[in-house]
C-alpha cells in the first residue's frame, strides 16, 4: 500500500535536551509539501557537527532530529518536484544548491543562500516542521535531519545519485568526505609537485589527505597529536607524520625546517584557534595557502600580525568541500564507484540506527573515524 500523500509513523533519534542521550521514538513524518521530498534513509554517518549541537557547541533550537550524512531512496514527492521521483536513490545536501542566488550563479561560491547553516532556524525553507512526537513539533537539523527512518527535504537539498551505490558507504560523501577531500581539489586546488600539510588526522583530515594525494602533491605532513593516527594516514597518501609534542619547537617552525621556506598548502583540520595560527605561520610567506576546515569555536577570535598576509600568503575555509553540493555530489559518487577513492578505511564501526547512542561514544572517545548507522 502506497504512503504517499500520507502521515508516516516511524522510529527517529530525538534530541530533546542538551548534553543527554538520543532518545529513539516514535515519530509522525508529515507528507512533503510543494518542492519537497519525502525520503526513506538508508544510512547514516555520525559527523562531530552532530555532537556539537548536543553539547551546545553549535547552537541549535531543541528538541531536533539530527542527522546531515546520509544516503536514501526517495518515497515520495510532492508536487512541482522534477528533479527526482520516488524510488530514485539519493543523498540530502546540508548545503543546498538553488541554482538562483548570487552565490548559485556565480562560478565560485557554493554556499547557497538557501542555506540553515547561517539562520540556524531549525525548519522547512517555509518556516515550518515536518516532524511531531507526542504532539510536539520537532526540529529539522540544517536541512536535512537524517538520524530517522524517514525525513523530508526541499527539492534544493536532496540529489538523484547512481542506483548501483553502496549507501553505507557514499553516505560519508553528504559531509565529511567532501569537506575534507574538496578542501584540496576545489578549495585550494592543489597542484602536482605541491608539499602540504595536514593539521589534524580525523576522519576530515584523512579525507584533506586523500584529496592532496588525489590532486598529485609530492609531500604530504600529516600533523597530529596522536601518534596512532599515524599508520593510517600514511595508508591514505601521508608521505610524513609528526607529532608537535616531540618538537621543543613550535610545529610552524619545525614544518618550516623540514621544507625549507613552508608549505604549498597547510589544513587546518581541527577546529582549534592555535593551530589555525600555527597552519598560516606553517606556510610559505609568499606563495602558500592555509585554509581552515575545522569549525572554529564559537566566540573565539584571533590576534595575527597582518606582516603574515601582506608578504602574500591567502588564508581562507570552505564549507562542505567548496563544492557545489548538486553539480558534485553525483559526480563524486561516480569517482568513487571508478575507484578513483577509498572510503573504507573512514568506516571504522557500523551499527543498527538503534545503537545511535553507542555511536556517539565512540566519536567522543576518539576510538571511531566514522561509525555509519544502517536502518
Ligand atoms: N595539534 C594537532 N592535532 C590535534 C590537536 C593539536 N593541538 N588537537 C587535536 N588534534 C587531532 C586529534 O588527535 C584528532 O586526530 C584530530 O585532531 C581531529 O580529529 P577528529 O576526529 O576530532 O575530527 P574530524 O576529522 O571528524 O573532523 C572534524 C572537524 C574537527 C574538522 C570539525 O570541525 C568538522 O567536522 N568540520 C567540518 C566542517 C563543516 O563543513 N561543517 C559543517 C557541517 S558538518
Ligand atoms: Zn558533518
Ligand atoms: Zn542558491
């Protein structure tokens, strides 16, 4: 029997307080209206973002149905919406694509101004919910909202992707993959022969490193305190690792040494204040670039010599990689099913959505890359 048109009951990961658990419920998933998809999510990854909302370090308004990684098949439409049909595989876009805004029609930007990222608003692009438990309205997470059995999106967040693609893996291309893998190819557009560094060997700076191995830099610093990300990092393309801790000297220094004159390009992949200063003053005065790929902390802010600038370094970030979430996404999903990436060594743990919570755990202990939750 069809649910299109209809109320969908299903099970959802509900964020109803801050800094307590995912309470799995049953929630009323409300028909998508015009220019809206209804999709059934197939699998899901746990991104830090996510953990972020839950300790109030990216502020959110609460309760919330979290979630922003995520790959599906679309259940129904509603009216309008042409550019996918039910049964269509696809992934949710936390940064939509309108093809209408000064940023979607300009050949540079990708931050769409369609966007829930800036607004925080928690709803629909018509300012209203989806989402009931209990007779409560709940929260869309940037858009997209991915830890249920069934979401809605707008027909701008969501993308038609090859059928033959493994969901519990490509999911990782709706977030940390492409933010860490586009950081390198779109954002700074490494160049062959180029040295780079890497801050910070998480699930996105393995995937920073994955795209400067990709784009044909000849050095590739991993930069981290943890020694046991090492082994991996040099598995995806890292030619060096370093630890700051062994260094009596400030890591830009040793990195400057260990280069002569600085890096090509240096990632900051943290989200630390110190060690953004410390990727900038890594590289070279003149011709480098340092782009941020961590989220900074919120109402942290940055004193630097402007002596850093004027010699002409560029200092920039990204969100989501640089891409154009529409026009890239598909095509990412194609690279990866022409093996031109791995994702298998970011999927560290793999649970049932029910042990979201388990998830979580292992991305505050540091134990996963990432875990993906299969429904
Ligand atoms: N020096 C060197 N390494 C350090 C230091 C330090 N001072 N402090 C921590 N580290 C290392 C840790 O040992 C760890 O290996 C690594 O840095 C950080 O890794 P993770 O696993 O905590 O983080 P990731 O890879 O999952 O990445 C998350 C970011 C920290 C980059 C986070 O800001 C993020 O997810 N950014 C995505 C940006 C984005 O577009 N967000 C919007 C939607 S998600
Ligand atoms: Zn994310
Ligand atoms: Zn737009």
């Amino acid at each position: 029997m069809s649910t299109a048109g209809k109320v969908i009951k299903c099970k959802a990961a509900i964020a109803w307080e801050l800094k307590k658990p995912l309470s799995i419920e049953e929630i009323e998933v409300a028909p998508p209206k015009a220019h809206e998809v209804r999709i059934k999510i197939l699998a899901t990854g746990i991104c830090r973002s996510d953990d972020h909302v839950i300790t109030g370090a990216f502020p959110m308004p609460l309760p919330m149905v979290l979630g922003h990684e995520a790959a599906g098949v679309v259940e129904s439409v509603g009216e309008g919406v042409t550019c996918v049909k039910p049964g269509d595989k696809v992934i949710p876009l936390f940064v939509p694509q309108c093809g209408k805004c000064r940023t979607c029609q300009s050949s540079r930007g990708n931050l769409c101004s369609s966007n829930d990222l800036s607004s925080s608003s928690g709803l629909m692009p018509d300012g209203t919910s989806r989402f009931t438990c209990k007779g409560k309205s709940l929260h869309h997470f940037i858009g997209t909202s991915t830890f249920t059995e069934y979401t809605v999106v707008h027909e701008n967040a969501v993308v038609k992707i090859d059928p033959a693609a493994p969901v519990e893996k490509i999911c990782l291309i709706g977030c940390g993959f492409s933010t860490g893998y586009g950081a390198a190819m779109q954002t700074a557009k490494v160049e062959p022969g180029s040295i780079c560094a890497v801050f910070g060997l998480g699930g996105v700076g393995l995937s920073v490193v994955m795209g400067c191995k990709a784009a044909g830099a000849s050095r590739i610093i991993g930069v981290d305190i943890n020694k046991d990300k090492f082994p991996k990092a040099k598995e995806m393309g890292a030619t060096e690792c370093i630890n700051p801790l062994d260094f009596k000297k400030p890591i830009n220094e040793v990195l400057f040494d260990l280069t002569e004159g600085g890096v090509d390009y240096s990632f900051e992949v943290i989200g630390r204040t110190e060690t953004m200063m410390a990727a900038l003053a890594a590289c070279h005065e003149n011709m480098g670039t340092s782009v941020i790929v961590g989220v900074p902390p919120a109402a942290c802010k940055i004193t630097y010599d402007p002596m850093m600038l004027f010699t002409g370094r560029t200092w920039k970030g990204c969100i989501f990689g640089g891409w154009k979430s529409k026009d890239s996404v598909p095509k990412l999903v194609s690279d990866f099913m022409r093996k031109k990436f791995i994702l298998d060594p970011l999927i560290t743990h793999t649970l049932p959505f029910d042990k979201i919570n388990e998830g979580l755990d292992l991305l505050r202990s540091g134990k996963s890359v990432r875990t993906v939750l299969t429904f």
